[in-house]
C-alpha cells in the first residue's frame, strides 16, 4: 500500500497536519514514537481554548480528532527514510518498510540540558526555557537565568517583564561585550561566572542555585537556554539542508531541500512554542495537499481522493 502522506511525529505539529490532511481526504498515517519535548511539563499555555491543559491531554485529543477524519496513527519510530521524485520510503525500527507520496517531517528537537544535579528533577516545571510559557507562573520570584553570550542578555533582559530580580549565570565566562555588560548594569541585572556545582530543588521546585565555592542563592526559577539537536535520525537520512544553527531549513511552504519532504514545527524554527507548532503543520499540510492536487489527484464520491497514479 502507498500511502498519501506519512507524518513522522505525533506533537502538536504533527497532529495538527494529520488533522488537516485528513479533512482533505488524504490517506494519512502518522508514526508516533510517543517521546513529547513537552512531556515533562504539567500544563501547557497560550494554547487556543486549551490554556493550562497538560501536554498529554493535548495529544490524546488531538488524536482523537485526526481519527475521527480517518487518519491513522502506528505507535512506532521511524530509523531511516529516503525519497525522490517518485514519493518516499521510510523504515521503522522493527524493519517494517512504508511508502507514500510525501512525508512530513515534525519530530521536533532534544534540549541537551547541562549536567548540573536537581535541574533535570525540576525541567518543565520550575527550571524552563520559555517565559512566554512558563512566565505568569514564575512571575515575581528571584530569579536565574543560565546561559552565555547574546542569548543569555536576550533572556535576562526579556525576564524583567515578569520579575524584578533577575541573575545571569555563566557557569564560566559570561562572554558579554562590553555593551552588553552596560545593558545589563543599566537594568539591575547581576551577572556571576563562578562555576555552579548543583540546584537546591525540592520535588520540582527549584529553592536555590549552589556554587562551586560553597556559596547557596535563593533562587525560585531558572530559565536555560540549552542547545539542541534534531530528535531522530531521519534529517541526517535524508540529508536535509540545515540552516546556520543546525535546524532543518524549509521554504514558505515548508518544503525541504528533498523532493517530496515537508518539515514542520520545533526542528524548523527557534521559537518554538506548542501554538506556533500547530499553527506550522497547518500550513504545511494546507502545501502539501496542494502539491498532491497539482500532481493529479481527484475527488471521488466516496469522499476520499484518488491515489497518484
């Protein structure tokens, strides 16, 4: 059997695609891994009608919704793909081969977080990357933010919409210009480069960040900005183009450097944000039926659209 479309990835941006694409009458198939970057977190916000829902109750009924339009889910990892001009092949991990016209690439990123004790316990709850998604939680408390460079000036500074007391630790040299160190004079923002030894966290509650020296701050949230790498194996299968921080680079349309591959959601852009996911694979299900019909496919009156010749 060859399928219409085969969505690697059952996120919001896969669901959403699958949700779309079967709407359209598409043969849908999405291979869900189950592994949610999201999963750690209890709630998920600035979600459409869904504020404060958890990122799993978000998956189930989404699924349930893309089913009821005769999408269909195989909970499985994709390890290889391949694809030209004449559709794609993807192979799961159990060796099973699939086929279809196009595939869709929504398997999102892994955060390396850094190697520091209680900050995994505490990731997703009080220890995040995002004040647009966890900030009115966290809002008011003191407050850390771990990261170098322009990227940790970004967020220190971003943070003082939602706390006051904000400190920028390096974990070793800052590696701030100079114009960047009076920005963050300017604004109260201490910066302290000794090197961390640990989080003070109970259950998941971060309580204070613990130096190498000795020295313990009270801290009641901390904000990372980890590096990332692509979740899987099907980017580098595919040799995909990447764009210069090492995300999959996509068109408008979400089309991929590869015939007849689409990506979508977190492994296609750096802000990255359940909304923002879903709102992706709209758009790249909305190209890819597009492509589909431009390649010949007609209605039918049972209501599903015939298979590319």
């Amino acid at each position: 059997m060859i399928h219409d479309v085969l969505i690697a990835g059952g996120g919001p941006a896969g669901l959403t695609a699958a949700l779309v694409l079967a709407r359209a009458g598409r043969n849908v198939l999405v291979l869900d891994a189950g592994k949610g970057r999201n999963a750690p977190a209890a709630h998920a916000h600035n979600v459409f009608t869904r504020d404060g829902a958890s990122p799993l109750e978000l998956r189930r009924i989404g699924r349930e919704q893309a089913e009821g339009y005769g999408a269909r889910f195989l909970d499985a990892e994709a390890v290889h793909a391949s694809a030209d001009a004449k559709g794609v092949q993807v192979r799961l991990a159990d060796g099973t081969e699939l086929k279809a016209h196009r595939l869709l690439l929504a398997t999102g990123v892994v955060d390396e977080l850094p190697d520091l004790p209680g900050l995994a316990e505490a990731w997703g709850e009080t220890a995040v990357h995002c004040p647009y998604c966890h900030g009115y939680e966290l809002r008011g408390r003191p407050t850390a933010v771990l990261a170098r460079g322009e990227r940790g000036v970004h967020l220190a500074t971003l943070l003082l919409g939602w706390t006051d007391q904000v400190t920028l630790l390096s974990d070793g040299p800052a590696e701030l210009s100079t114009e960047q160190q009076a920005v963050l004079t300017e604004r109260e923002i201490a910066v302290r480069e000794e090197r961390l030894s640990a989080f003070d966290v109970a259950g998941r509650q971060v309580q204070g960040v613990l130096f190498a020296s000795g020295e313990r701050m009270e801290v009641g949230a901390v904000y990372v900005s980890p590096p990332q790498h692509l979740r899987g194996s099907l980017p580098d299968a595919l040799g995909l183009a990447r764009t210069d921080t090492g995300l999959v680079k996509v068109d408008e349309t979400h089309r991929t450097s590869v015939p007849n591959v689409w990506a979508c959601g977190d492994l296609t852009t750096p802000m990255q944000a359940v909304q923002g996911a879903g709102a992706s694979g709209l758009l790249a299900a909305a190209m890819i039926n597009f492509d589909l019909i431009a390649a010949g496919t007609r209605y039918k009156p049972d209501n599903l659209l015939s298979t590319i010749s």
